[in-house]
C-alpha cells in the first residue's frame, strides 16, 4: 500500500505496508445415507454394502435442514422392502459447503544498507466460520428395522478456527 506523502520516521512506519487474501468457496461433497444393514440380501460379508434407502420426498434439495445436529431430515428415507435395493440414487445429498477467508499484512524496514527488519502477521480463518464435514452417521436403520437417532449428525469440520501468526525477521 504505497503512500509516497509522507517522509522521514513517519514515513518508514506508514509507507511500504502490503497487503495479501486467500479465500476459498467450495460446495459440499455428495453423499448418500445408507440403509444400514443388508437388506436386499446380497450376503457380500461387509455389512450393508452402501445400500440406499427409499426416497420418500421428491426433491431431494428440501431434505437438507442444515443443522450439525441433524443436517438432513431422516424421516424423509424410507426402509426398502425386504430383498431390494433403494431408489435413492448414489451422491444424492450435498454436504456444508466451505468458506474461508486468509489475510497476511507484511512490512519491511530498512535499517541501514545491509540490514532490514521484516514483519509479517498472518490470519487464518478471518471470519473464524466452522466449516463442517459431511454427517458422520449416515446409517438410517437399525439390523431390526427400526431408526438410528444419530441419523444426519455432523460431528467434526474441516479446517481449524481463526488463528494468527506473527513473525520478525531480521536479516543481515
């Protein structure tokens, strides 16, 4: 941020001042819940295989609520009928999207001809916004057929909160 107005020790304090930003915008990752068990019988030995649920809504954009706590509606899957595979399609779902917001101020001062003073301070996460991963629990029944009340909660993020980070070089 050049500012050639002023001189002298006023003048090595406010000019040469540079200013830099990052930010990054990304949508959510696709994914699908899961039926939780096997229920169309494929007897692979690994569990529910990723089988899908029923889609008992149309529009699969409404069943996205938001929340950590429940990100999506599990009410709206139903349990397939028993030997068949859902109607949910595969990656069907959006998880939170990403937001993040870096800033780095950086100054040199120069002391004589052959040494310098540089500062440099470094924000990460400026909005301190939490970016969440996709729920981790995504299994919607139990082996009995019943629900998992954990359905659609999202319990870690991605990226860390705001930090700062100050640095002084001097070179020589």
């Amino acid at each position: 941020l050049p500012n050639t107005a002023n001189t002298g020790a006023l003048g090595a304090l406010t000019n040469g001042w540079g200013l830099h930003g990052l930010t990054q915008i990304q949508s959510g990752n696709p994914f699908s819940p899961s039926v939780g068990f096997d229920r169309a019988h494929l007897e692979t030995g690994f569990g529910d295989t990723g089988q899908r649920p029923d889609l008992l809504s149309g529009d699969s954009e409404s069943i996205i609520l938001g929340d950590h706590d429940q990100y999506f509606n599990p009410l709206a899957f139903g349990l397939p009928a028993e030997g068949y595979l859902g109607t949910l399609g595969r990656g069907a779902l959006r998880g939170p999207g990403l937001y993040t917001l870096n800033v780095s101020i950086h100054k040199s001062f120069h002391l004589t001809d052959s040494q310098r003073l540089n500062f440099r301070a470094e924000f990460f996460n400026v909005a301190n916004r939490p970016n969440f991963q996709i729920p981790s629990s995504q299994e919607l029944f139990t082996s009995s057929g019943g629900r998992v009340g954990s359905a659609g909660r999202i319990t870690s993020t991605s990226g860390g909160s705001r930090q700062i980070q100050l640095a002084l070089r001097w070179e020589f």
